[in-house]
C-alpha cells in the first residue's frame, strides 16, 4: 500500500491527506530503477522549459483548465478571470499556464499587520527549524538545507549560519505568486543554475540533494522587524519559469515579489540566528515530520 502525504491544515485543525497531481508518475519516476533513470534526463533544464512552454499555448493546454478545477476542487472564485471574455470564470484563461498564475481577487488574502509577526510568503504546506542541525533527516538530510549548500554565495554562509529556516512546498494545486514577508529592501539578488527535480516529499525521500542542486533564485533582504533574511524559490519538475515580477529596491510586507509558472515549486527562507523563530504550532509538527498548510499573509515567524 502507498504511503499518503498528511499535513495539518492550521485554518481548519485537521489532519488531511494530500491529492497529489501526477502521483503515480512521481512515484514511478524516484521509486523505480527504470523511473529513476528517466528521471535524470528529464530533470534537466531545457526538458522542463520545453514541457513548460507546451502550457502556454491555447491548443495545447487551455482544455485542461476546467478538469484541472473540478478534479481539484480548486475555489476559483476567489480569484481574477483571465484574459478572456467569459460568462463562466473557468472558460476565461487563455492557457493552462495563465491560470496556473491566476491572482487573488483583492481582500481575498489578509496580509497580518502586527510587525513582530512574519506575513506568509506563499500559500503553501510548510516546514520550519529554529536552527538546522547535521544530524537532521528530515525532509532531508541537514547537510542540505545549511545556508553553504543553498546559497552557494561565501559571502552570505555566516550570516545565515545556524539561523531558522523554513519551507513552503507550493503543490500545482495551489497559488503560485510569491510575496514579500515584511516591508524592507533587496541588498542583493541572484541566480543559481540547476537541476528541475520534483520537491514532492515522494522525490525527497529518495534524493537529498534536490533542494541544494535544484535551480534557484536568491535575494538577500534587509528587512524593517526580522533582520537579513535570505529568500530563496526552488524550481522543480516541469517549471517553465522562475520570474520576478518585482523590479526595485524596497518593499512592502505582502507586496508580490514573482510567480512559477507551471509545475510544483518551493520558496525557502532563511534567518539571523536569534532574530526570529518560525510560528510554534510549525515547530510542532515539523518535529512530527508533518507540513503546515498555511494562507498566504497567515503569520508563519514571530520576533524573537
């Protein structure tokens, strides 16, 4: 028997089961000789921008959005039509791809205004760490989550050394615009080429190394309440892109900062030993081993 992805979803207090899209070729893909094998090439950039461009075309990909919506029981109305003139919302987007990045409607998504409380970059299932230790294996091995293996960048390992950490796994199901988690500046931005592996927790049992050789984007924040704060997106199977639809300096806290298109991703962020720790009921369960499902702008740090 399969083993199911459970996570806690905070708003409701329940304990759910992950639908997964593509579960079975997932599995197949990290959990079989064969699949693993095939997994090596398609990892590989230009496979997954390839793929990621078939999901703009309107021939090729638009006839997936309303199967997408029904099978995934997505609520669409909380979010903007697309680019077309249509009675149903879900007859509105030009592409697969144009509501893979569909944007809230305005007020759908609170921001948290306290300033000692870190606003939610992503709606998404997350992990978080006070500090990452060697000997932790989960949902990797700690080695892989330092600030050396994700920032390849000397210049930033001490400050982020031994500092909090957390994850967001954002699934296709979800929204896939990303924000900024307080008012601030951008010290220092950019970009490590990599590998597209999936981030499902399927994949990560499997390679260790995914969230350390996978492609990233970097930003080195200088934020107003929670000290330097390093921002990573990580991309993943089948992500066309990693764009930043921010270009600027400063910042305000729940300002977009970019978008994935399509395919499961993953924003990670690091912290300043001492300046700030993820929420408790994070803490918890990520010592359980279990993801967090959190709304975008929820409070997800708190001061330290």
């Amino acid at each position: 028997m399969q083993e199911s992805i459970k996570y806690f979803n905070r708003e409701k207090k329940t304990v759910e089961v992950e639908k997964v899209y593509g579960d079975a070729l997932v599995r197949w893909l990290y959990c079989t000789p064969t699949g693993k094998s095939l997994s090596a090439i398609l990892c590989k950039a230009p496979i997954s921008r390839i793929y990621g461009l078939t999901q703009d075309s309107k021939l090729l990909s638009r006839h997936k959005v309303r199967p997408f919506i029904h099978d995934f029981n997505i609520q669409i109305d909380d979010f903007k039509p697309g680019s077309v003139q249509a009675q149903d919302i879900r007859d509105s987007y030009l592409s697969f791809n144009e509501f893979f990045i569909r944007p809230f409607k305005d007020g759908k998504r609170p921001i948290v205004s306290d300033t000692k409380l870190m606003a939610a970059p992503a709606e998404a299932r997350y992990l978080g760490f006070e500090s990452i230790k060697d000997d932790q294996t989960f949902p990797v091995k700690g080695v892989q989550l330092t600030a050396k293996a994700l920032l390849k960048n000397s210049k930033w390992e001490q400050t982020f050394r031994d500092g909090p950490l957390m994850i967001a796994r954002l699934c296709p199901v979800d929204y896939h615009r990303y924000h900024f988690p307080d008012d601030g500046e951008v010290i220092e931005d950019y970009r490590i080429n990599g590998n597209f592996h999936s981030v499902n927790p399927i994949a990560l049992r499997y390679r260790d190394d995914i969230f350390s050789e996978n492609e990233r984007h970097v930003s080195i924040l200088e934020t107003k309440n929670f000290g330097k704060v390093a921002y990573i997106e990580v991309g993943a199977t089948m992500v066309g892109k990693i764009i930043q639809s921010y270009h600027g300096k400063s910042f305000q806290k729940g300002q977009e900062k970019g978008y994935f298109l399509f395919g499961a991703s993953t924003v990670v962020i690091l912290g300043e030993k001492g300046k700030w720790k993820p929420s408790e009921d994070m803490l918890k369960h990520s010592q359980e081993k279990m993801e967090v499902y959190l709304k975008l702008g929820d409070a997800v740090a708190n001061v330290i």
